[in-house]
C-alpha cells in the first residue's frame, strides 16, 4: 500500500467524520420523543386521548417544542409492564429517542422508571401516579420526572372537605390494587385526622363487574360513601348503585367520574362529588380555548388524559425554549424541566423537589348544564372549590410525611372499622 | 408412518438455522437482539408445553405458573437477598428449575386425576392460585406494581446488562433445553409418553404406569417452565402479576398449536412468529392485531398440524389421497396415527 492510497485513505475518512458530526449537529434540532401508550386493549380509549393531547400541542406550534422539531414515535404497552419495558428499550436503543413520555397504569410506571435509570434516558410520566416514584423511591430514579399527579394528591384535600362538609361516617368502596390503596388512604388521612371516621373499606376486585354484593354491604349508618372504582366499573358502578336506591351522597376518586367516560354516564351520576387536578369544565379562558380546539379537533370534551399530556408537551416546549432549542443532555434538560412554570388549562403548575407538580386541586360536583356556548345541557365536572397549589406531602413537611409508610392496604388501619 | 422430509436434513436445518441465528442476531438491531432473546425464552416455555401437549396428548392451560415462580423467585432473591448477582446467577436458575419441578410436582398430584378439558381446567385454576399469590402478596411481592430487579448479573467479564451477551447466555440455556428434551422425546420413556397420547388404556394393558409417565412428564414441563421465568424476570429486569395471567397460558399453547404440536422445533417457530407479530409488527402498524388474528384463523382451518406439519404432509398427500387417513388435528391428536379414531382397528383390539 502507497504512502499516496494512505493519504486518500486519511482524506475519506476524514470526511467521513465530518459528514457524520455535522449530521449530528443537523440532528440536535430534531428533539426525537417516544411515547408509551396502550393504544390495544381495554385502555384504548384513554391511549387515543393521551396521544390526542400531546399532538393537539404539537399541531399548535407546527410540529415544533422550543424550536427543535420533534419526531414523536408512539409505541403500544398493550397495558403490560414487561412490553413496556420492551418498546422503551426499542425507542431508546434504536430511535434513539431523547425522552420517553406516558405510560398509563401505575405498573407501567414501575417498570419504565429503572429503565430511565439503566439507560440513563428521561422518562416523564405524565399519567402513572403511584406515590412512592416521587416519594420514597426518588432517589433510585434521578432521570424521572412526573407530570401528572400523584395518587394520593388530590385526596388529601376532598378528605378535608368532606370533613368540613359535616359527614361523620364514610364508608369506603375501591379497587382492590396499589392506586385504590394510595387513593383511600390520602383520604383517610386527612379526613380522620379532621375528626371524620372511615366506618368501613370494602376492596373489590379490579375486574369486578358485578358491584350488587358490594354495594349490598355498604353500612348503612354512613352518611357518605367514597367509591373508587376502575375500567369497566366505572359506568357500572353508579349504576347498580342508583338502582339499589341509594341516596347518600357518593364521593369519588378523580378518575371516578373523569371525561373520558363522563359522557356515557347517565344521570345518576348527577350530583357526586370528585376531587382531581384537572376539570374539563374549568372556567378559565386557557382552559375554555383549550376544550373548544380540543372539541372541534377530535369530536370529544379533554379528559384529564388529554390534558396532562397537553401540559407536559407545553413543559417542555417551556424547557427547550430556555435551551435555546437545543437538546442539552438528559440531566441539564431535566434541571431546566424542574424550574419551569407553566399556565396549563388546568391552572398553574410547577414541580417540587421531587419532581412531582404543585398544582391547584379542584373539588368538583357532576351537573348537567350547559358550558362554554355549547346547546345541549351535558355532564360536567363543576368545580365548586379550589385548593391552589397542592403539594404531594399536603400541609406536612416532606420529613413528616415520610414517618408513615406508603398507604396500603393495612394503613393507614381502619379504627373505626367493626 | 414415515416422516416427509427425513430426519437427517431436519436435523441440519436446524442446526444450521440455529447457527444463522447466533451469528446475525448481535449484528442486527439492538429492538431485534431483545425481541429474539425474548422468542428464545418464550420457546423454552412452548417446548415444555409441547412436551405435554405434543407428545403426552396433556393441554395444560397453566404453565405462566412455573413462568411466573422463577420469574419472582429471581426477583426476591436480588432485591431481598442480593443473590444472584454474579455468577451465584447460575444456581439462582438451579433453584429456578427445582422450585419449578417442586411446584409441579405438587399441581401434578391435583391435576393428574384427570384428563381432557378437566386437565385443562385443573391447571388453569392452579395457575390462577399462582398469579392471585402474586397480586396479593403485597409484602413479598409488591402486588400489581411488581418488583424491579437491579442490573443484570455480572459474570467473571461479562457484563450479563450488555443485551448481546445475555442473548448468547439465553441462546446456550435454549440449546440445552433443545437437546435434552430432544434426547428425551427419543428416548424409550419419550416414545411411552407418545403411547400413551395415542391410546393410554392399550399403554395400561401393556403394563405401563401410565399414570407415573404423565406425572414424570408434568415434572420435567415444570422444570423448563421454571427456567424460562429466571431468564425471563433478567431480561426485563422486572416482574409483575401480568407475566402469570391466563393470557401467558394461552400463548404458549398457541405457540405450540401454530407450529406444530409434537415436533419440539413447532413451538419455536409459533414463539417466534407470534412474538414478532405483536411485537414488531406492532412498532411499524396500528392493525396488527388483525394480521395476527387472521393468521391464527388460517392455521387453524389450513395447517390443523402446524406450520411444521407441511413438512410431514406434501409427501404423504399420495397416500392420504389413495387410502383416506384420519384427521390429524389439534383436537384429534388421540387419532394422530390411525388408531384411536380407526374403527377397524379398534375392533380389533
């Protein structure tokens, strides 16, 4: 070989190199996204509004967050952790994307968090709410960052109200998994320590779809019921409880009455109470725009499914922009996430230390009305107070909260059970 | 019955595809190098049911269970215990295999009493017991939020996490498992278990404990489970209740159906074509549900023996012309070679 074929060799090479730093340099514009959802399966119908929410943000700013165009590739779960883990290896190995974003049960939570870790990627869940992947679990997961809420945040402050409401006896209906036992358990908290007792908790299987047993054993000396239920009980559950007569007031978790089934309830549901960060029927001009382009773009009212993935394309439209638009690295990225406030539809929103949002929590009632110009009379979620500026830890300070064990099953006891 | 294509040039075809895949595999996408190792894992799991289905005439709807054990006594024993971290790895698939065959042993005892749709029946409820441990099991389990294993084991060198020399590692435990259930499946207690599938009274007649082979059998599926739940927990590196539902089940079955019941190598061919149906297929289009849903239509109405039974059917097409032989199905597996189902012989007997 010629000192002359070396040299052309070195030349090629060279250029080589070249072409491919400054492909990478054309690549720092294009911010790539993953994004988990169950898009087959029973969760299909939420799948579609989480995607719909995060690309109604995306069509808005003409494909682009922070002046980086985005490639945003969905990958389905089908609802279970182990495929997951599967297609965020997929998208981080060969899309090679710059974060995941979504997933929807709290078990999908679990499973992408490590994989953040190990794989040294941004993950931000914008639904999945267990507790302890803000809380106790924090430090194993530095490249988690959560958008949505967590389980137990918007329970802590109904249980107050429905304290300060005057009930004394609540009996307690949920679904028998982690997020029912976070749910009950934030309302437990608060309401017991108001003076409230939580007279009984009954936990029916997640796929219950028959509620009669259940709703036959409610104690009938409770002057209120909390009722948690998920999936297809949702519908049923309200139903079977409207047919079996009864007329205590019912006090439901977030999702219990969230608009993504909201308009296929019927009128028995008129009335109950919920608590959530998010409402469709928020009177607020950022929240009006926000349904009414929703409405018009997709044919249905945001559930709190679209706008938490609104939200989190604005978070990091927020964060790129303060890049300069151009993708930092995962932990300077998450550093710039950490210090953004936003105005959501749903209100202001910032996130703790942590990494879980602070953000209003809105005590809603079921009506049926008419809102933002629209004809017909519908259900929606009337917000009849505002907790502004929730934390995850309440009124407690992080140390405190962290002396009790993660709710659960057992805990906080039922005392007041017989 | 003479088989269509002889059982020399199987044996090369195989050998020389299972080399084709050793050798390409790392060199492909990092998605393909995960998806393959986990078509490898699940093939484990078919080959145990095709153990049972295949060559005992035993549908068992329950082997997620022994699935789902290693998987969580994997977990437990590294986050728990740190166990299993290095090359401790290697006796955590031991205990994996024992609490597997243990397991069955137990189930065994249950579901043997019966046979048929009652097998089935029995086993899936086992299994069920199984996966309501898990998702109840709070404390030891985690329940429906599962348990996240730390990083894969280290090995002397090798970093078991880099996914190329995990695929190697889980490539050798299949090869194994191929060869020993292979040699087993050859062997005179194999070619019993096979009597028995065809007419287990006429196997009684002649002697045999037929009771203790099925039992045998059911023990050694367990065993394979077992081991394809260790390596399973390691390459997702978490486990959670929905490895043990009913649907794990279903699809080993499928994957057995869909390749061929009886053949070992049909199990693996189903994992890997319904693997890359619902996963791959699933990353470039929305519909591939109904790609895989018709596939399975198709083979239920043109292949009732398989993918593999093409093999074994266009030479015997002649002779199934000129003298009519009876179905070979799934369901008519009793009457796969003529005598269950052949009311000449039956009088004969």
């Amino acid at each position: 070989m010629t000192a002359k074929s070396l040299a052309r060799i070195g030349m090629i090479a060279f250029a080589a190199v070249l072409t491919s730093l400054a492909a990478r340099g054309a690549a720092a514009e294009e911010l790539r996204i993953g994004f988990l959802a169950p898009t087959t399966g029973p969760f299909a119908q939420i799948a579609t509004d989480m995607i719909n929410g995060f690309q109604l943000y995306l069509k808005d700013h003409d494909g682009k967050l922070g002046g980086a165009t985005i490639k945003f590739i969905v990958e389905d779960t089908q609802g279970k952790p182990a495929t997951a883990v599967l297609k965020a290896e997929k998208l981080i190995k060969q899309d090679q994307v710059h974060m995941l974003i979504g997933g929807l049960l709290a078990s999908e939570g679990y499973a992408l968090a490590p994989v953040s870790t190990r794989e040294k990627t941004l993950y931000v869940s914008s639904i999945p709410a267990s507790d302890n992947l803000t809380q106790r679990d924090e430090p194993n997961y530095p490249y988690f960052v959560r958008t949505g809420f967590s389980s137990s945040q918007p329970s802590h402050p109904i249980g107050e109200w429905a304290c300060q409401q005057g009930y004394k006896k609540i009996a307690a209906q949920a679904a028998d998994y982690a997020f029912g036992y976070e749910v009950v358990g934030g309302f437990q908290k608060t309401f017991e320590e108001c003076g409230g007792q939580i007279i009984q908790k009954l936990w029916p299987p997640i796929n219950t779809m028959d509620f009669g047993p259940y709703i036959a054993d409610l104690k009938q000396d409770a002057d209120a019921i909390f009722s948690l239920p998920v999936g297809a009980g949702v519908l049923q559950f309200p139903k079977q409880l409207a047919a079996s007569g009864n007329k205590k007031p019912v006090i439901g978790a977030g999702t219990a009455y969230d608009e993504f089934v909201l308009p296929s309830m019927g009128d028995e549901v008129i009335g109950s109470v919920s608590a959530l960060q998010y409402s469709a029927a928020l009177e607020t001009p950022e929240n009006e725009a926000f349904v009414k382009e929703y409405r018009a773009e997709f044919g249905k009212v945001p559930s709190y499914y679209s706008e938490s993935n609104y939200t989190t394309a604005k978070m990091i439209d927020a964060a790129m922009t303060q890049a300069g638009g151009s993708w930092p690295g995962p932990l300077p990225f998450l550093e710039k996430l950490v210090a953004v406030k936003v105005d959501a539809p749903r209100g202001p929103i910032s996130l703790d230390d942590m990494r879980n949002p602070i953000q209003n929590v809105y005590i809603r009632r079921v009506e049926k009305r008419e809102m933002f110009g629209y004809p017909k009379p519908e259900l929606w979620n009337v917000v009849i107070k505002t907790y502004p500026q929730v934390s995850q830890f309440w009124k407690w300070s992080k140390e405190e909260f962290f002396k009790q064990p993660v709710y659960s099953r057992d805990y906080p006891p039922c005392k007041y059970c017989e | 019955m003479r088989t269509g294509v002889s059982r020399r040039r199987k044996l090369w075809a195989v050998v020389a595809l299972l080399i084709a895949v050793a050798a390409i595999t790392p060199h492909s996408t990092p998605f393909l190098v995960l998806l393959i190792t986990r078509i490898l894992i699940l093939a484990i799991l078919a080959m145990s049911v095709d153990l049972l289905l295949g060559f005992t005439g035993l549908s068992s709807m329950g082997q997620a269970a022994y699935l789902g054990l290693g998987a969580y006594l994997t977990a437990i024993l590294a986050t728990r215990c740190q166990f299993g971290l290095g090359w401790d790895f290697l006796l955590v698939i031991l205990f994996g295999i024992l609490l597997g065959v243990a397991t069955a042993a137990l189930f065994g005892l249950l579901a043997l009493r019966a046979g048929g749709v009652y097998f089935l029946m029995i086993t899936l409820a086992l299994s069920q017991c199984v996966w309501g441990l898990a998702y109840r099991w709070n404390s030891l389990t985690g329940g429906d939020n599962g348990i996240n294993l730390p990083d894969r084991p280290v090995l002397g060198m090798i970093r078991l996490g880099n996914d190329a020399a995990y695929f190697y590692l889980v490539l050798g435990f299949f090869l194994v498992s191929l060869v020993s259930l292979y040699v087993l499946v050859q062997s005179p207690f194999g070619h019993s278990l096979v009597g028995i599938r065809e007419r287990e009274v006429r196997m009684r007649i002649l002697g045999y404990n037929t009771w203790l082979h099925k039992y045998i059998a059911f023990i050694i599926a367990g065993g394979f489970g077992g081991l394809a739940g260790v390596l399973w927990a390691e390459l997702s590196g978490q486990v959670s209740p929905e490895e043990l539902t009913l649907t794990t089940s279903v699809d080993a079955l499928l994957m057995v159906v869909l390749g061929g019941p009886g053949t070992l190598m049909g199990g693996v061919f189903g994992a890997a074509i319904v693997l890359f149906l619902r996963e791959y297929l699933s990353t470039l289009v929305p519909w591939w549900q109904y790609v895989l849903g018709g596939i399975y239509v198709l083979a239920i109405y043109y292949l009732p023996d398989g993918l593999l039974g093409l093999l074994r059917r266009s030479p015997d097409a002649a002779v199934a012309a000129a003298e009519p032989v009876p179905s070979r199905g799934v369901g008519a597996a009793v009457g796969r070679h003529g005598t269950a189902l052949n009311p000449k012989r039956r009088v004969s007997e």
